[in-house]
C-alpha cells in the first residue's frame, strides 16, 4: 500500500445536464455532490495490485496511516484521473503541423507518405516508443490508437503499450483503394488470416483491447468494410472506430461514390458499424437521421476539436449530442490535431463550442477527458474516476507553470474557475506527474532519435 496527497478532482457522472451555477463549488471547502467530488487536501490510497483502496480527505485517511506507508507529497498541486484520448493516430508524430491543407489533400500529401514509412520495422518502433513516451509525459494513460495498414507496426504498437502496461484500444488499420499502392491490403483473405491472428493474440491480454479500424469509406472499400462488419459482429467485446463526416469535400465523395446511399453515417449502418463500442471520429456533418441512428445504436463519438480547427474541418455540435444522449470523449486526433495534451485539447474543445454560441463549462471539460473517455471506451468501471476499486491511472498537475497562469491562478475565487485557467492556458509543463497502476512512470526519455 502506498499513499498519494494531493488535491483529487474526480467525476461520478457527467456534469452536461446541470447549469454551470450548481456545479460550481467554493474553493475553501471539499465538494461533494452527485456529480463529483473534489477533495482540497485530499489522500488517495493504492494498493500492491495498482487498484484504488480509498479516496477522501487527508485528515480522515493520512493522518491514520502506518508508518510504513510511503507518502508521494503533492500538496499544492490538482490530481485527476489519467486523461482518456479516445482516437490518436500514433503514426503521425511525423506530421503535426503541417502546413496548408485540408483533410483530402492533407492526407495524399503529408499524412499518406508519412504513414508509408511504417513498413520498417525500426522506424516503427521508434516512432511508437516516442509515442507512448509523449503520451505519458502529457498524462494521457488510456487512448484508443491508430497505428497504419502495416501488420508489423500494429503489433509493436500492441507491444510497446503492454510493456509499459497501458489500458489501450488499437487494431490495424484497413484501407484498399484511394490511397498510395504500398498502403493497401492486398486481399481479403489474407487480411481476414491477418486480423483473426491479432485478435487472438492481442484482445484482452494485460490491458489492451481490439478495434476493427477501417481508416474511412474513401479508403476502404465495401468488400474490405463488410468484413470489418462481419468480425465486429462475430465476436463480442471487440471494439469499432473509423471516421466520418468530418470534412465538406469527404462527404461529397462519398455522394459520388456511394450515390444511393441515404448518408455517410448509413453507409456505416449497413456495413454493420453502427453499435456499442463503436467509436466515430469527427461526426461533424450529420444530419437529424444521422443523430437519432447514432443513438439508436449506442455509438459513442470522438470529439476532436484541435484538429477540426486545424484542418478547417467545422464545428462538432456538443449540445446535439446531448440532447441525443451520446457519449462524447475528447480526442487529440494528432496529427490533424495539433498537439497530444489534454489541457490544450479541452481548450480546443472550449473554443470550438464559442465558434457555435456555447460555453462548454470547466467542470465538463475535465469529465470529457476523464470518465466520459472512459466511457466512450466501455472502461467506466476501470478508468476515468478517482474511486474505490478503480485501476491507479492518475495525473499530477501544477496549477501554474509561469508567472502568468500564477498571477490567473490567484484571482480564481472558485473551482470551476481554477480550473478553467488551467486548461486554457496549461499544457505539458503543467504535468508533474503521471502513474499508471499506481506506479509512478520513470521519467520518460526526452527524445528518441
Ligand atoms: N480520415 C481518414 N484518415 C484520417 C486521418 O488520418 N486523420 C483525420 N483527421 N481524418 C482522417
Ligand atoms: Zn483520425
């Protein structure tokens, strides 16, 4: 057993419905209320199995601890569950920031030859190490990956996250057409071998799960599509993730390939994409049908917002998605999007619901990357909560990393309010600390060359 003290934010339910008045909390006392808790000083004890024993204030937990017990002293500083990314391309560390394209023309010109390169195998794990490196330096401990077509780079994705034993969604991805030749699957049958291996091999050892991960229907084709469709609905427990609409020109391609087709999104249905654990990128261009078979069929959505801004893809519309009751998490989307942290991603989300005449509330911001990821993922009893029982996924974060974010900091009269100033001005140096399974990560290598 060992103790952590910090202040321990924590979520039991999504703050979406309620006015951001009642939620907001005065900053002196602990809050808890049906919807969180937030602890000032707070003690989090964990197990030798990396499991949550007890959460609560330090008064009534640390002051009663044996002697023995080793205590991480983060006083001063805001614990919160691991952050949750639910759809990162780990094979596009290559191709952040690049410069003037939309989504089309991004990927046939940076993201396409970028991806190409994974077909070695050192290049490939390189790449994945920095990866899961920068993710755990940013306090991501859960993400559902994306590696490329490459059946030996999906598998030293899967084996770089075991070994750091991360709780990660992953599978190759499946593309065939519209793309360069040397990233296509070659046929169905080998792919089929290919995909029913991996699954044996990698669904629900340790930690990791599989996603059938057909890239998008301009770049897999229906035969390839339907027997993602078909393996989805074999074997239950496997998860789905894909894109969709998410840019103006890729829907309209989709009208000319696909002209009979009532929309995007029921192409989807009739490959046998649309159900739980089905997760869909972007989701920006639907329509009202759209909305009501997303959640007749209890898909859930990756909200991306740096990279809808950064690749001029549009607004995804949080509030339809509520009143739709869809679990939405927050996703990097790197390399569309613009940066693997959490705290900028929730900024971005931020700033896109102001393009759309929202506000999206602070509180909701941190439940977005925390317990709705989880959620998103089906990990709601493992992840994304500070609570008894729950795997020690956590992150460390300093309040203020300059003079300024500081200087902010000490105006904030409440929670919601700290809060806000951390996420829209924090990033990376905000992050003192990430652990997975109640293990501290050694401090990860700076650089891998
Ligand atoms: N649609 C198909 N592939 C991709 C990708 O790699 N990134 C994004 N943002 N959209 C896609
Ligand atoms: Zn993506």
């Amino acid at each position: 057993m060992h103790a952590i003290r910090a202040s321990v934010l924590s979520f039991h339910r999504d703050p979406g419905a309620l006015g951001a008045r009642e939620i907001s909390g005065d900053l002196s006392a602990n809050i808890e209320n049906s919807v969180y808790s937030y602890f000032e000083d707070g003690c989090v004890l964990i197990n030798e199995h990396g499991n949550i024993e007890a959460v609560g204030p330090w008064q009534q937990l640390g002051n009663d601890l044996a002697a023995n017990i080793i205590v991480d002293d983060y006083s001063g500083h805001l614990l919160c569950p691991g952050f949750i990314d639910t759809h990162v391309h780990g094979a596009q560390l290559d191709v952040i920031a690049s410069y003037g394209t939309q989504l089309l023309d991004w990927l046939a010109v940076h993201t396409f030859p970028a991806e190409a390169k994974f077909e070695k195998a050192e290049h490939a794990r390189l790449q994945a190490r920095l990866f899961f490196n920068e993710l755990l330096r940013n306090g991501t401990t859960s993400a559902a990956v994306w590696p490329t077509v490459h059946e030996q780079a999906s598998t030293i994705f899967f084996q770089e996250a075991q070994r750091l034993g991360l709780r990660l969604v992953s599978g190759k991805v499946l593309m065939d057409q519209h793309c360069p030749i040397n990233l296509r699957d070659e046929n169905l049958q080998t792919t089929e071998r290919v995909l029913r291996a991996q699954i044996e091999r990698w669904h629900g050892q340790d930690r990791l799960s599989y996603a059938l991960t057909p890239r998008f229907a301009v770049a897999t084709s229906e035969p390839l599509m339907q027997l993602a469709g078909r393996l989805f609905a074999e074997m239950p427990g496997l998860y789905m993730q894909n894109h969709v609409a998410e840019n103006k020109a890729e829907v309209q391609l989709i009208k000319q390939l696909y002209p009979a087709e009532r929309s995007y999104l029921a192409l989807y249905e009739r490959m046998g994409f649309c159900a739980p654990r089905s997760i869909f990128a972007h989701c920006i261009w639907f329509d009202q049908q759209d909305w009501h078979l997303m959640q007749r069929s209890g898909s859930a959505i990756a909200f991306c917002p740096s990279s809808n801004l950064f690749l001029g893809s549009g607004f995804f519309d949080l509030k339809l998605a509520d009143q739709y009751s869809i679990n939405v998490g927050l996703a990097s989307d790197v390399g569309g999007g613009t940066s693997l942290n959490m705290l900028q991603t929730m900024s971005s989300a931020y700033l896109v619901q102001q393009q759309i005449g929202a506000s999206l509330h602070p509180l909701r911001q941190f439940y977005l990357a925390t317990l709705g990821g989880a959620k998103v993922l089906d990990w709601q009893d493992k992840v994304g909560r500070v609570a008894r029982g729950y795997e020690a996924d956590l992150v460390v974060l300093k309040w203020a990393s300059d003079p300024v974010e500081k200087n902010r900091q000490l105006l904030s009269k409440t929670l919601a309010d700290r809060l806000f100033s951390l996420s829209t001005l924090g990033g990376r140096a905000n992050v003192v600390a990430t652990y997975v399974r109640g293990k501290k990560v050694d401090s990860p290598v700076e650089a891998v060359s």
